[in-house]
C-alpha cells in the first residue's frame, strides 16, 4: 500500500497544469502608444525630406522670388492672381527667363565674381496701369535686389495665350534689365545702351518687333532706306537690330559687351573690344547684310 502511494506520488507532474484563459486582453493603450511613434518618426523623415527638396529647389534657382498682387480684387488682379500666383506660374516664367538670359550674357565656367551679384526678384502688379512701360525694374533695399513692377494691362489681353505672351516679354525684359551690367555709378553706360542691349535679347528670345524692316526708323538717301547704327542713333529698336547682327556674326558679342559693362562705359571703344572689329567696320557689314529675321523664323 505504501509502494502504490509513493509511485502515485512520483507520477504527478512536478509543475503545475497550465490554465487557458478563456478571453485575450488587448492592450489598446500600449497599442496606439506604439504606433503614434511610428507615426511621428515617419512625419519626422517626411519633413526633413521636404526641406531638403525645398532646400535645394531654392539652391537651384539661385536667387529668392516674390510675388505681390497690389492690384488685388479688380479685374486684372484676380486674373493673375489665378493664372499665375495660385499655380506658380509667374515663378517659372521668370526663372525660364532668367536661365535663357544667363546663357546669353554669361559663359558657363564665368567666376562668380564676373556675375551680377542678385539675391531677390520680387514680381509685383501694380494697383494702376501708370507705369511708362509694361515693366519697370528698380533695385531695392540693397544693390542685389530687384523689383520687377508690371503693368495691369498685361491681364486685358483677350486670351489665354495672348496674356501669357504679354506676360513672359515682360519677365523676360525685366529680368534682361537685372542681369545686364550697366557700368557702375563713376562710368554708367547711356540708358539707351542697355536698353537696346534688352531689346536685343528679347528679339533673340522670339518677342520684340523681331527685326522688321518697317517698324525701325531709317534715314532715306542715295536712292532708297539704308539702317541707322552706331553713333547714328539712340533708338533702342535700331540699335538692338545692330547688336542681333553682331551678336550673329560674332557669337558671343553680347556675353562680351556685358562683361565689358561690369568695368565701365567707354563708349564705342567698349562695343569694338566686344566685337573684335571697329564700329564703322561692324556697321558697313550690317549695311550690307541681308534684312533681318525674327530669330523665331530662323
């Protein structure tokens, strides 16, 4: 009897049966502790990835944009404010035109020191259609920032593609004013020299008057029209007509007469270094050369 009640004895398990409970408790509070972690790590890598993106958006475009909409509910106001302000479209105008111009007035490998020093450009639409032109530029707090005032009249244009055009002449005319040198304050070129030199670059970019025999004033004599050039006139349209051609005959000549702008205004002297070949040799080949073209048709 005794030896059945010690083998009983050994047979028993020496740990205790688990139970099974009958419900899981789910610790809900652990749960959404967990995942509200993931979660802010996950926004964390989202807004550092977005900094960086803008970071180096604003790298790439070299210099800060403004835009302003003084003409606010009128009209024209709500036209730019909704087809150029809410889309970023003025942006990317201004910046395409700043890059087509930047290629036109600067060598690639230039030193940045040879580059006009701009910080800002603010885009601003003006309250009243006053302006002498569709586009007044003036520096502003410092010397590289740049205001680039447009008319309100550029939003009348009676379609889409008609305001658009309107719209990137103007940029591209205000930002050919900001990266062209105008000689400095001791030798500052004459206000028609750079303004030729932007209508020059306006022509080659597919706006202006694009060259048109007709539109450009010219002096009758010895039987029929001849061009105006150099020293001959102060008509910007004539001589951009003039700096197209050089520009054509000599690639390069309007990168060449910037940098001679950054150093200062000699007067023809500046315009033979940038083409090689003296005024009256530069102007007898514009004579002789074929009408011009809008480089668009060319």
């Amino acid at each position: 009897m005794a030896d059945q009640h010690s083998t009983s004895h050994l047979h028993r398990p020496l740990l205790p049966t688990p139970t099974v409970a009958s419900t899981t408790h789910f610790d809900c509070k652990n749960f959404f502790s967990s995942n509200f972690a993931v979660f802010l790590r996950l926004a964390l890598i989202l807004s550092v990835g977005l900094v960086s993106l803008w970071a180096s958006h604003e790298e790439s475009k070299g210099f800060q944009v403004q835009i302003f909409n003084d003409a606010g509910d009128s009209p024209a106001g709500k036209r730019f404010a909704l087809f150029y302000i809410s889309n970023d479209r003025a942006t990317r105008i201004l910046l395409n035109a700043s890059t087509f111009i930047e290629h036109l007035v600067y060598a690639p490998d230039d030193h940045p020191n040879q580059r006009k020093p701009v910080r800002r450009v603010t885009i601003r639409l003006t309250a009243t259609g006053n302006l002498t032109a569709d586009e007044i530029v003036t520096s502003h707090g410092s010397a590289d920032e740049f205001v680039i005032r447009l008319s309100p009249s550029l939003m009348q244009g009676p379609t889409a593609g008609s305001r658009d055009t309107a719209i990137a002449s103007a940029l591209l005319r205000g930002m050919a004013r900001v990266w062209l040198w105008d000689g400095g304050e001791e030798s500052r070129a004459p206000l028609w020299v750079i303004e030729a030199a932007v209508e020059c670059v306006s022509r080659m970019a597919g706006f202006g008057v694009g060259g048109s025999w007709e539109r450009l004033p010219a002096e009758i004599g010895d039987g029929g029209r001849r061009r105006l050039c150099w020293a001959e006139t102060t008509d910007a349209r004539t001589l951009a007509g003039f700096m197209e051609h050089c520009e054509r005959r000599s690639k390069g000549f309007i990168r060449r007469l910037n940098q001679a702008l950054r150093s200062g205004w000699k007067d023809r002297a500046t315009v033979e270094d940038a083409a090689g070949k003296t005024v009256k040799q530069m102007c007898e080949s514009y004579e002789h050369s074929s009408r011009p073209n809008s480089i668009v048709d060319s």
